[in-house]
C-alpha cells in the first residue's frame, strides 16, 4: 500500500530479542533491527523497552519521568518523597539530536517504597507502587511517569526509532532483552507519552495495528483503578495484561487466550479440559477480549512474549540462533542483527510465543 511517495506495509514496526542465558548485550542491535523497518513508520513515534540495565539499582524501581515545566518536577518530587525513599535522581542521560525536537525535561529516579507508608496502605508493594504511577499521571498536571519497574526501563520520543535510540545513548546500556517500536499512527496523536512501548511496573508493551475492542476494554479495565490518559488504544494492553498475569494470577498463555481467544467454533472442538479452560477465560473475561488488526511484544522481567491477534492480520516472525530469540514484523530486521539465524518462523494467530530465561538464571 502506498500513501503518498511512503510506503506502509500494514503500518508499524516492533522488534524483540533475548538471551536466555541472561547474558547482557548492547543497546545497539536493537537499534539496527528496528532501522531496517524505517518505512514502517513516519517519525511521530519510537521507542524502546530494555531488560537488565540497571543492575547496580536491580531492587529498586526505576522511574522515568517526563516533565512540561520545573514546576511539574517540583510538584512531582515532592509526591515522590512523600511516598518513596529516593536513593538516587538526576537528568536522563541524551545526547543531542537534531531530529528529536520539542524534548521535554526528562528525569529518572530508583525509589523505594517508605515502610510506615506501604505498612499502612491496603496494598502489596507493586500495587502500591502501580498506584503512584497512576496519581502522579493523573493528578499532577505537567508530569508523566512513563517507566516504572526493577531493573528495566523504558525510552520513547517523538521521531524515527533509530534517532530516539541514539538520542537516548541506548548503545551504551547493557541489557538481557530489548524490543523497540517504530510507529506510524493512523488516528491517534504523535507525541512523547502516546509513543510506544506503554508500561506499568515491569510489563511493556509495542503494539501494530488498531483495537476496534478499545471502548469495551477501556470501560472494562478502568473499573479496576487503571486510567487511560495518553490518547491512544495501545495503553490499554499494558493494563489487560498487568491485570490478568499479575492482579488475577493467570499464565501468560492464558492472558493470551482471553486476549486473542479462539472463536466458539474452534472452542467447541477441543478436548473437555481445555475446552472447559477456554469457556471459563471466555466467560468471566470477555470484556478483555482484544479484537481489530494487531501483533504485539511484551516484555516483562525474564522473558518475552510474542502475541497475533486470532485471525493474523498483522506480520510477525521468530527467529532462532543457539540461545538468543529474535522476534520482529520483518525477517530482514532479524538478519540485520543475526544474518545465520538456524530457524525461522511464523506464528500462527493467536498462538503466543512465549520465551523465558533459562532455568537457574537470575
């Protein structure tokens, strides 16, 4: 399809790679898998998610923030030491990039819960924090937590996804496990906190395609204390899937299949326990249903997860090499990266690819 003098093969980029040793790798090669996919996306959005980079602060949270005015950081950090011990704050490391423009101030901080606080809240220490992260978004006009988890963190800009990585310096961090986005938004704004990955705590998520589910999902995951501000349907999916995997206690494999079920047709032919399985996720969660055009990666600590919507409306392929798992829209994004790859393939929709770190790994 052609729009113009640009093409766009069905919108968007995402791409995805893990060691399951667990062994660190630099930023840079997920900055060139997702810069062979630049067709993909029209610079109003890109951005990163990377997995072990933080080691020397892996017990704390780790909170990227971005601010409109000094007096949003003010008000933000006053919030902040109200509730968090804060061990560590200071500007995001950028470099300057004549291509990110409009840049906002950006600020990360390793907190960690204040004891008499989480002590006299009704919550676990991750609600708690999740909790914070919606009162600031919500509450405190001008500031915006964009990254909340241990030991990962989230980069995301208005621009080309290669630029916002150099501007970011993602070269210079070390991770386990990264994905990337490069968007093209088709009816939603392009602006910094509408760019993707979305997060909560550890959870990330880089998404192609559209949710025509979004209203009924939205209503549906609000009424459990979540709140959509950032103006595009892909925030949802961050939610659903804190909410199921970590809230309710489901498999990943069974977040999938409330996400992307199969139809009743295909349900009624399975055997009795897995049929009853699917009945059960159908029935208490079909609000949760994510139905429209999609393929998205999630990220979360340990692993990654690669899911298609039902039908397979959008591309999506796994590539293999010793310990490391590729996973990107485009095959060449993968051989950018890793030219032998031993295997690869096309999962087929709704089957989610599920990849964790090896057994004993920390």
């Amino acid at each position: 399809m052609k729009e113009g003098q640009t093409r766009i093969p069905s919108g968007c980029a995402i791409t995805g790679m893990i060691d399951k040793t667990g062994k660190r790798m630099s930023g840079a090669a997920v900055i060139r898998s997702i810069s062979v996919m630049r067709d993909r996306s029209n610079g109003l959005g890109g951005g990163f998610a990377a997995y072990g980079i933080y080691p020397e602060y892996k017990d704390y949270y780790a909170l990227h923030v971005f601010y409109d005015s000094r007096a949003a950081r003010k008000s933000c950090e006053k919030y902040l030491a109200g509730n968090f011990e804060i061990v560590s704050l200071a500007e995001m490391p950028t470099a300057k990039n004549r291509k990110i423009d409009d840049v906002p101030l950006i600020w990360r901080y390793f907190v960690t819960p204040l004891p008499a606080r989480l002590a006299d809240s009704p919550y676990d220490e991750r609600e708690y924090v999740a909790r914070c992260v919606f009162a600031v978004n919500t509450c405190i006009d001008g500031a915006y937590i964009f990254s909340s988890g241990k030991n990962m963190g989230v980069f995301k800009a208005v621009g080309f996804p290669e630029d916002v990585g150099r501007f970011y310096r993602l070269e210079e961090y070390e991770g386990y496990c990264f994905t990337a986005h490069g968007r093209y938004p088709t009816n939603t704004p392009g602006w910094w906190g509408g760019a993707h990955p979305f997060a909560l705590l550890d959870y990330s998520v880089v998404h192609n395609g559209e949710i025509s589910s979004y209203d009924a999902n939205r209503r549906k995951i609000e009424m459990y204390g979540y709140k959509c501000t950032l103006q595009t349907d892909s925030e949802v999916i961050a939610y659903i899937i804190d909410y199921l995997h970590r809230r309710k206690g489901l498999t990943l494999t069974e977040t999938a299949a409330v996400m992307a079920a199969p139809f009743w047709q295909i349900i009624e032919r399975l055997p009795a326990e897995e049929r009853a399985m699917h009945h059960y996720l159908r029935t208490v969660f079909a609000e949760l249903l994510v139905t429209g055009p999609f393929s998205i990666l999630v990220g979360f600590t340990g692993g990654l997860m690669a899911l298609n919507d039902r039908l397979k409306l959008r591309s999506m392929v796994v590539g293999e090499k010793d310990d490391l798992v590729y996973i990107a829209s485009e095959e060449a994004a993968i051989r950018a990266v890793e030219p032998d790859v031993s295997r690869v393939w096309s999962p087929g929709g709704g089957e989610p690819v599920i990849i964790s770190l090896n057994e004993g790994v920390a």
